[in-house]
C-alpha cells in the first residue's frame, strides 16, 4: 500500500467510524430522549446523520470521504480511481464501521456487539434503498461533474436528512453502514438476516445511478477528494 492510498484508507476508515457512531449513538440517545414518540426519534435521528455527514466531508474531503463502498466502486466505474483503490477503501469503511458500532454501544453503557433484532424487509422497504441510493450517488456525482465538488458535504448531509424521511427504509444507502447497524440493537438496528437484500438494492442504486450520471453529465470528472 502506497502512502498516499493508506491516508486515504485512514481517512475512510476514520470517516466511516464517526458516521456509524453518529447514527447509531444519535438512535439510542433519541429512544431514551424520547421514548414514546417514534417520529421524534427519527427526526432527532436524521438530524444528527446529515450534520455528522457535513462535518465529516467537510474535514476529510481533501484525503478521501466517500464513506461508503458504492460511493467507491462508483468512483471506479467512471475511471476516477482503480478498481485495487476501491477495493481497499471498501475494506477501511466496513472496518471503520464495525468500529464506530461498538463505540457507540459502548459509550451508551451497552455491550461492545449486540445483535439487532430489527427486520426491515418487504418489497416497498427495498424499492426504498434503491431509489435513497441513486438519489446519493446522483447528489454526489452530479456536483463533481458540475465542476461544484465544494457543495457536496452539504448536498449529501442534506439529501440524506430529507432521504430518512422521503422512503421507506429511512434511507440506509451505504453497504458499510449497513453492515455496521447489525452489530446494535437498538433504534438503527437492522437483523442480519436483512442485510443481504439491503446491499444487494444498494448495489442495484449505485449500478442505476452510474448510468443516469453518465447521461446527465457526460463530461470530464474529478475525485471526491479534490
């Protein structure tokens, strides 16, 4: 691993633990803020994430802040970095997530890994990650391609915030994240046995979302960490 490519993995990996902390610390918080109002929880839930996200691009966009596996094969796809790099950042992002899970429980006084037990399935759900992915990586990708790769923390803090609460699944849109949210079960849980679809429709966005960027901006692009 060259110098370069292991800051960025630092800065994936690093990025990708505070993001899972945030959402999964920012879930308990809200249940024991507000135990018998569900809407306020997410509300409080989603307004943490999409905050944490535009701070954390903000800070670690000069080195790498994709935080998210299909926001790297993306990358890929459109020739911005090699497949090997990707490869790479997938792994520092699913370990920085595993990472960010167990602080978070830990720092609410839970054990270190707890099993969700939340089920998220059904068609209407999975159609929701597929259309909150596209609309991240479109949000993403549209603002590189439009030469405005400054706005982008606060495109995807934004997009996210309004995404938990314009589809179905509360907006996952992450496969590191995702696999992250199973190892606590508590508000952002997710139960193992319903990871597999979530990626695989996250997976599925990210494939939708390549071809409408390269119809909507067929133009030279640049590296989120520009």
């Amino acid at each position: 691993m060259t110098p370069d490519l292991g800051r960025k993995a630092l800065a994936e990996f690093v990025g990708t633990a505070f993001l899972v902390t945030a959402v999964i610390g920012s879930g308990i918080a809200a249940s024991r803020l507000s135990p018998d109002d569900v809407g306020l929880q997410l509300l409080e839930n989603s307004l943490i994430t999409g905050a944490a996200l535009v701070a954390l691009i903000l800070t670690l966009q000069p080195v790498s802040a994709a935080f998210n596996p299909v926001v790297s094969a993306v990358e890929a796809a459109l020739g911005l970095i090699t497949w090997s790099v990707a490869g790479v950042l997938a792994v520092a992002q699913v370990c920085g997530g595993f990472l960010g899970a167990v602080v978070a429980n830990l720092m609410f006084d839970l054990d270190p890994v707890t099993l969700a037990t939340t089920e998220r399935d059904g068609g209407g759900v999975l159609l929701g990650e597929v259309v909150a992915t596209v609309g991240l990586v479109v949000v993403v990708f549209g603002a590189i391609r439009a030469g405005r790769s400054a706005t982008i923390a606060y495109a995807v803090g934004g997009y996210i915030t309004a995404a938990y609460w314009f589809t179905s699944s509360t907006s996952f849109a992450n496969p590191a994240v995702t696999v992250s949210r199973m190892f606590s079960d508590t508000f952002a849980g997710i139960d193992p046995v319903s990871v597999p679809m979530f990626v695989a429709m996250q997976v599925l966005g990210g494939a939708l979302a390549l071809g409408l960027v390269r119809l909507l901006y067929p133009a030279p692009t640049q590296e989120i960490s520009s």
